[in-house]
C-alpha cells in the first residue's frame, strides 16, 4: 500500500520543472560533445582526404599546364592562319591592283606595238589542192613533187660537176681508160628518173653490195636494175650527182654561208609544192625526228639515251 501510494503521488510542478531543466542542459551537454566529435571526425576524414585531393590538385595542375600549351599551340596555329590569309588577301590585292591599272593602260599598250610580233589571221583552206580520187596511184603523188623542173634541175648539176670534175682530173694527167671519167656520158631526164627508181628498188630489195643488183648469178640475180642501164652509168651518175652549183658556195665563216648549201635548191622545191599541194589546219603539232648520220657533218648530234644516239635532228 505504501508503494502504491508512492507512485501514485503527485509530483509538485515545481520539481518536474527542475527535472527538464536538469535534463536539458545534460542533453546540450551532449548534444555540445556530439558537435565536438563530429568536428573531429570531420577533421580526421579530412586529414585522410587531404593527400589524395593534393594529388589531385597537381594532376589537374598537370592537365591544366598540357591544355594550356594546347589553347597557346592552338592560338598560335590561328595567329599564323589569320596572318597567311591577310597575306594572301593582299595578294589578291595587289593582284586586283595590277588588273585594273592594266585595264587602264591597255589602251596605251595597244596602241604602241613597235617591235611587237603580229600574228597573222589564218585565212587557208585545209586541204588538198589538187584533183585526186580513189583510182589515183601512188606514182601520181610521187610526181606531185618529183615533177620535170627538179629532174631538169638534178640532171643540168650533175652534168655541170661531171664536166668539172673531168676537167680536173684531166690537168692532173691522162684519165684511164675503164674509169668513171673516161666513160662519162652526159646524163638526160630519163637517166635520172631511171637512176632515182633503181635507188628506190635498192630500198625494197637488199643485197650486200651494189654491185649485186647487176649479178647474173642464180642465187642473186634480180633483172630490174640491169634493164633501166648499166652498171657502169650508175656508178658513175652516184659519183656526179649534184644539186647546186659549187661555184656559188660561201666558205664557212662567211656572213651568207649556208651550213645546207648542197641541199637547199631541193629543199626550197620541196617547200614550195608542199604549199601548192596540201595547207594544214590551223592548229599544227610538230615534232622532232632523229635521222641515222655518221658521216661528217657540223650540224651532226650524239644524243646518248635515243636509240638512234648519232645522227641529223630534224
């Protein structure tokens, strides 16, 4: 009963009071140590943290040094972009400058073309000049340019030379009966036409020596040759053939003289039928042809990587 009636009684207000107020200041107490624990704690893991955070702060100090030689590169490539096209713009400029004062002075440029070049208008007419059809041969081209004049031409200096020669060779003593000299018959029209085209059978047919062209051997005989003349004529018309007059040659050194005197009659006659018969277009492409030579010669040329390494360049 007495229990009972101990924890029945009522507690006075004032000493409930004085027990929250007791509790309170333990729990700030407390609460006081809590905060300074957790300062601690923090502190420690702060501490433990501190290291790797170093490491960290030099790491990206180690980044932000790279990315910051990387923005410098950079910069500096932008730099030496924006400098090459101001470089280039001036360029242009100076470019557009030029342009337009020679836009301005083309005027005056045109209208002083002293010593200036003038190339012709092109007025040909591309073609043949000639009438020619399907049935034509080739002997009627081959006298398109072969025609009398250069045959009169040819057979007017080889006699002319023939007859020099011999006049020579006579001062020197009598000539010998079988020879060249002694034999020479002044040549015709007919003897050079013929002469040319035994040349040209030589080119279709060959055999070791001349000679051989004239054999009545079975093994070697051919009768082309031996029909147009003689063996002996022959000979002697390769000897004599000439072109041009030796009385008109200038020595070398001279101001006129003429490194292809020997051929220029020729020459100048092939020109003038390739003008009469053929006119080229407008638009020509030409080209250099090395032709086989080792016989003297000033113009002669040693070229050593072309097949053909002596020879006359055309």
């Amino acid at each position: 009963m007495a229990e009972r009636r101990r924890r029945n009684r009522v507690v006075p207000f004032e000493e409930v009071l004085e027990q929250c107020l007791q509790s309170g200041s333990e729990d700030e107490g407390d609460e006081d140590g809590w905060e300074e624990d957790e300062r601690e704690d923090e502190n420690d893991l702060m501490n433990d943290v501190a290291p790797e955070n170093n490491q960290e702060d030099e790491e990206v100090g180690d980044s932000d040094f790279e990315n910051e030689e990387e923005r410098n590169a950079e910069h500096e490539m932008e730099v030496g972009d924006e400098q090459e096209d101001r470089q280039i713009d001036d360029l242009y400029d100076a470019d557009t400058d030029i342009d337009e004062s020679s836009d301005e002075e083309e005027d005056i440029w045109c209208q002083n073309l002293r010593g200036f070049p003038r190339i012709p208008t092109f007025t040909g007419v591309p073609g043949l000049h000639i009438d020619m059809d399907d049935d034509s041969r080739p002997i009627d081209f081959y006298r398109l340019f072969m025609d009398d004049d250069i045959l009169r031409h040819i057979m007017e200096e080889t006699n002319r030379y023939a007859t020099s020669c011999i006049a020579d060779k006579r001062q020197q003593g009598p000539l010998e009966p079988r020879s060249i000299f002694a034999t020479w018959k002044p040549v015709t029209v007919g003897d050079v036409k013929n002469f040319i085209s035994i040349c040209l059978h030589m080119g279709l047919v060959h055999k070791p020596q001349i000679a051989d062209y004239w054999s009545v051997h079975p093994g070697t005989h051919t009768s082309y040759a031996s029909q147009l003349m003689p063996r002996e004529q022959f000979s002697a018309i390769l000897a004599f053939l000439h072109l041009v007059d030796n009385t008109q040659y200038v020595p070398f050194g001279d101001e006129d003289h003429d490194p292809i005197f020997k051929l220029r009659p020729f020459l100048r006659h092939l020109q003038q039928k390739f003008q009469e018969v053929y006119t080229p277009t407008q638009q020509v492409c030409v080209d250099e042809a090395m032709c086989p030579f080792k016989g003297r010669s000033r113009f002669r040329v040693y070229m050593k990587d072309k097949p053909t390494k002596w020879g006359l360049k055309f």
